[in-house]
C-alpha cells in the first residue's frame, strides 16, 4: 500500500435536529490507500452508505474533515469531485442509450464526442458488452445494467470508485460472477475502490481491507484474514461467519502471558497480547473450525469436557453442539474426511481441543 | 366464467357508454350534418338542401361578379388564435415548470398542500374570475392605480381591452393544467438520476438540460397541450379581457350562430378546429407515447 486517498478525520453526520436527531456517523477516521479495494461492512444503518456520500459529495458533513490526497473536500459539490458512483440502483439514464450513459460523464468534462465515444467503446469492451452500445438501458437485464453503471462510473477515469451494495439487486449466481468482475475491473484500471456491503462473504471475497462498522463507528479495520481470525470486538465476530462465545476472568498464564479462566475452572492460556491493565470478566471468541474433539478419556485435565448434544452433516463438514454445563453451549465444526476421528454419538462426553491463537480475547 | 365477468364489466361502463355516444356522438354529427347544409335566410338551414358553402367561406368569398376571391379574414382569426394560444403556453410554462420543480423538490407534506393551492382558483367561477381581472387591470383598476401611487406615471395602462390582456387571463386560467402534469412526471423522476448526474461532473444547469428536462418532457407536452387546446377554445376570457375587440376562434363560431346566422359555417369552423386539434394530438403521441414507457 502506498500514498493515502482519502483520509477522514473525526467525521461526524447527524440527521435532523431536537427530539428528531439521529446520529449516523459518530466521530470516525479512516485512511484510505491508493490502489486498494476498500470495503465498508456493516449492517443496515450502521452509517457505511452515510460515510460513502459524504465522500461522494451527496451529503455536507456535520463534523470533521474529508481530505482527497491531502486537500479539504468538504465544500466542494460532487460535481466537482473526481470521484464516481456506483448507485445501488444503477440508476442509469433512462432516455439515454447505454453508449451515451457512458459518455455523458466524459463530455461533462469537455471531452470531445468523438474522444468520448472511443472511450466508451473502451469502456464497453472492458465490462464486456461491446455489443450493447446502442440499446437503451430497459433492454438490459440486472446484470448488464449493473456492467454499464460500472462502465460508465469508470470512463472518466475518477481518482476513487465508489460502489453502493451494487451487487444486492442481483441473484446469487450473477453475485458471484460480478464479484470476481469486480475484482478484476479494480485490478486493470488501478483504481482506488470503495465498496459498501452488508453482505459479510462479499466482503471478504473482494477486500484489500474492511472497515467493520457499527451504529456510526468503525469498529474494526483490517485485512479480511484478520478481520475473520482475530476479530476484537463481539460484534466483529458475530457479524462475520459464526463464533462460539466464553466467558472467563483474565489470570496469568505463565511466561509472560496471559490466560482465562472459564467458569467450570479450565484454564486457556493465550497467545495473544493482553494489555495488563485488562483484568477481571472477558468475553473470548473462538470460530467453530478452529476446535476439535476427542474422546473424553483422552483430554487433558485443562480441557474443556462437555457432551454431545446435537450433530449436524452439512456434507464438506459436520457441526457438533456440545454442552459444557452451566448451560453453556459451544459449537464445533469438523471437517469430513480429514482423517480425523470424527464420529461422536449424540450424548457421549467429548474433550474439546483448540489451538490458544484461535482464542480471541474481545474488547468490552 | 372469463365471459360472464366480461358481460358484467360491460354493464359497469354502459351509462358511461350511453351518455357519451348519445350527447357527444348524437350532436357532433348533427352539426357536421349542419356544416353541409345551406342556410336559412333567417338563422337555422335548410334541412336537405345540401351545400359546401361552409368549408368553401372559410377562405372564399364571392364578390358581385359571384367569382370566388380569396378572403383570410376567417384565417386570420384562425392565426391570431393558434398564435395567442401559443403565447399563453410558453407563459404557462415559463411560470409553470419552476412551480411545479419547485413543488417536487418539497417534502412530501408539504407538495400535498401546495399543489392544494395550484388547485383553488378552480373552486372559483370562471366569470367571476375574469371580473376580477377586468378590476384589476383596467385603467384606474389597482394594478394601475398601485403604479402610479409609487410614482411610475402610467398614463393609464391601456392593458385591458388587448391581445395582452387576453394572453394575461389565459395563462391565468390554465396555469394549473400546466403545473399539475409537469409535477406529476418530476415527482416521478428519480432523484438518484440527479444524483448520478451530478456524480458525473453536471453543474446544476447541465443536470437540468440533460436529465431533468428530457425526463420531465412528456409532462411538458402533456401540459402544453392541456393549456394549448382549452386556449383555443376560450370564449369568455377573450369576450371579458378582450372586450369583444378582440376575436378568437370560438368568438367567432358563437357569432354565426348568434348574430351572423350563418349556422354552416360555425358548425364548419368547430370542424377545421376540431380536425387542426386531432392532428396536433397525433403528432403528440405519435412523439412522446413510447418515451414513458421507457423510462420506466
């Protein structure tokens, strides 16, 4: 990652005034790198569509400052932004044909015709809809709407892409082809991508990194390998892919390093860092695939121990609910012909292994 | 089953059916059988005499010699009329299009209640109306008398009794007709195009010409036409504004019937006026029908 794009500081948008106000951005900072394909994940109403207009220009900021490579953006109109949008709705211009949706961008800009128009062809042979020029934007079906509105954010080569759940409209299939797309498109134009999503597959699929979002903050930024394998924050980990939940005093583990002391009296030692200041009830997440089960006489006595009480075959792998007492349930998924020793009966009592780096200790 | 509830249907829409054939049919055909017939000497025609006189005065007349000479007094008043018209429409819209922009750009409370007030000179009689402009725009009236008491010696005004007065009151009158199409089709507009426009590099002006307006279009040619064609038509704001000085079309047709006697042709001119009419409603969705549907 090189030089900074777009970089906000302490960025804050309410909504209405009195009674009526609503927070949707709550004092949040983020750096955004050249070249990088920058998703904003959360849930609906989490502020990442909010944070995206405001950069695209749509809203004014309440508070703080949006910079493009180092200059104040905040009082210019989007017009004057090199900055494009991906709507979620494509929303195309009807009473335009697909080859003049794309050069309107460019002729806005001064651009001969005749210079838009063999951008646009371009532009049309890189979403790979060479054919599609004259068509009117009705004749498309959803997933060539979306290739156009992409085509024609694109053409005037913006300095930052912004993309706005552009792939929900679409079915799970068409997804999945447009995401690959998408990927490729960011990696041929070298463009800056910034990409809202709630969809939590998506975002790890495409991400260069992830901001996590939630109720108007950023919660978590990250690659998509850390935002997945040590979430810091429950609902980082609850949102994206599942995760068990345990709940244990910090105590010290030895050698420098901390460990929890569950409920039931085990004790996991961790790897990770645990500031000394942290003492007292932690929530730890451990995801399902990182935890194992052997037969109850071969756990070791710091093990956890519960039963089986419910299996599920999923196919590529089964999901074992094992109760720890204390009505504790903990969920653990194994894959199917690993040559692992797979097959527990529901009701028997099972050890349960997991590697310390797999336990996540979880900010407050 | 399909068929019963067909027949049912049908008997929904026959007193609708009925009443529309007979008193719009029955009559239309009686005065284009009147425009064929000769006329009487005392008002009224000559029921069997048959005659083209009507269609033939509308642009001849026979001097002494009984030769046929060009006479565009009738056409003139045909011009002056679709001119008149004309002007009113590009007033209409010039003040109708900011109204209703202005409109669609309001919460959604807000639209309601003005669009309430677009609405309320209908609740007024037309005469009544009229009257009121008469007040106002008269020499003396308070328009003129507001002028000359901020010190802009008018001399009187001399509006009243003009083409302009008359151009003034239409576009009074149908403002709403204008207004309330073009909303309809801006409320319609989505605003992400706008958006979308903006994000593409429009100023304002541009975001206006290239994707407002064009969107907003079957809107403004529903609006012009719903002005346009009533304003041909208009008999008492050109009667009251105009003071009778001023002919337009349907002046003209009440004074063949009335004072001239001369049923045939203003049963024929309500026929030339009717066809230009039909054929301006052609060329309309014959331009614009498709586009809505697109934009949809």
């Amino acid at each position: 990652m090189s030089e900074v794009v777009i970089s906000a500081r302490s960025v804050g948008k309410t909504f209405g005034s009195g009674a009526d106000k609503v927070t949707a951005l709550d004092s949040v900072s983020v750096d955004i790198f050249q070249n990088e394909f920058f998703t904003m994940l959360g849930p609906s109403g989490c502020g990442k569509t909010t944070l995206l207009r405001l950069i695209g220009g749509f809203e004014q900021a309440t508070s703080g400052q949006i910079l493009l490579e180092g200059k104040e953006l905040n009082d210019l109109p989007p017009f004057k932004r090199p900055i494009n949008t991906v709507f979620q709705s494509y929303a195309l211009f009807p009473h335009l044909t697909v080859k003049q949706n794309i050069t309107f961008g460019l002729e806005m800009q001064g651009i001969s015709r005749k210079d838009a128009g063999g951008r646009a062809d371009e532009m049309l042979e890189l979403v790979r809809l060479a054919e599609y020029g004259d068509r009117v934007p009705s004749q498309l079906s959803g997933g060539q709407q979306q290739r156009i509105a992409l085509a024609r954010a694109l053409a005037p080569a913006p300095k930052v892409l912004l993309l706005d759940e552009p792939l929900s409209a679409l079915d799970l299939k068409l997804r999945k082809e447009m995401q690959v797309e998408l990927k490729r498109l960011q990696t041929e134009t070298g463009i800056t991508f910034v990409f809202v999503t709630h969809d939590q597959e998506e975002a790890l699929a495409m991400s260069d990194r992830i901001a996590v979002m939630q109720s108007g903050e950023i919660l978590q930024i990250g690659a998509p390998r850390e935002i997945y394998e040590a979430p810091t924050h429950r609902f980082v980990a609850d949102f994206i892919g599942d995760s068990n939940f345990l709940v244990g005093d910090l105590v010290d583990g030895g050698a420098g390093k901390r460990a929890v002391k569950l409920s039931g009296g085990q004790v996991i030692a961790l790897t990770q860092e645990v500031s000394d200041q942290r003492t007292g009830e932690v929530t730890v997440s451990v995801r399902p695939e990182r935890l194992g089960l052997v037969a109850e006489s071969d756990a070791g006595a710091d093990q956890l121990t519960g039963t089986v009480s419910t299996i599920i075959y999923f196919g590529t792998d089964t999901t074992y609910q094992i109760d720890l007492g204390n009505e504790a349930l903990l969920t653990v998924r194994m894959q199917n012909g690993s040559g692992a020793k797979a097959d527990f009966a529901e009701g028997e009592r099972v050890g349960i292994t997991m590697s310390p780096d797999a336990i996540r200790v979880l900010a407050d | 089953m399909g068929n019963i509830l067909r027949t049912k249907r049908f008997w929904l829409v026959a007193p609708a059916v009925v009443y529309i054939g007979f008193f719009m049919a029955v009559p239309l055909l009686q005065m284009a059988y009147v425009s064929v017939l000769e006329r009487g000497d005392y008002g009224g025609v000559n029921w069997g005499a048959f005659s083209m006189d009507a269609y033939i005065s509308f642009i001849f007349e026979r001097d002494l010699m009984d030769n046929l000479v060009v006479n565009t007094d009738y056409l003139q008043i045909f011009v002056r009329s679709f001119g008149l018209s004309a002007m009113t429409t590009v007033f209409a819209l010039l003040l109708g299009f900011p109204t209703a922009f202005y409109i669609s750009t309001q919460p959604q409370s807000r639209r309601n209640f003005l669009i309430f007030l677009v609405t309320i000179p209908f609740w007024t009689n037309i005469l009544v109306r009229n009257y009121a402009w008469m007040l106002l725009l008269r020499n003396g009236g308070l328009i003129d008398g507001a002028l000359n008491w901020m010190g802009l010696e008018t001399g009187g005004l001399d509006v009243l009794y003009t083409p302009y007065a008359v151009s003034i009151g239409l576009t009074y009158t149908y403002l709403p007709f204008m207004v309330l199409p073009i909303y309809a089709s801006l409320e319609k507009l989505d605003h992400r195009l706008v958006e979308a426009a903006f994000d593409l590099g429009a100023d304002k002006r541009r975001a206006m010409s290239r994707v407002i307006l064009p969107l907003a279009a079957p809107g403004i040619a529903a609006g012009c036409i719903l002005v346009f064609i009533p304003c041909l038509g208009a008999y008492v704001t050109p009667e009251l504004l105009g003071g009778g000085k001023f002919m337009m079309i349907a002046n003209l047709i009440g004074s063949q019937f009335g004072a001239a006697r001369n049923w045939p042709l203003g049963a024929g001119l309500g026929f030339v006026l009717l066809a230009l009419v039909l054929i301006s409603m052609m060329v309309y969705s014959f331009k614009f029908k498709s586009l809505p549907e697109e934009s949809r």
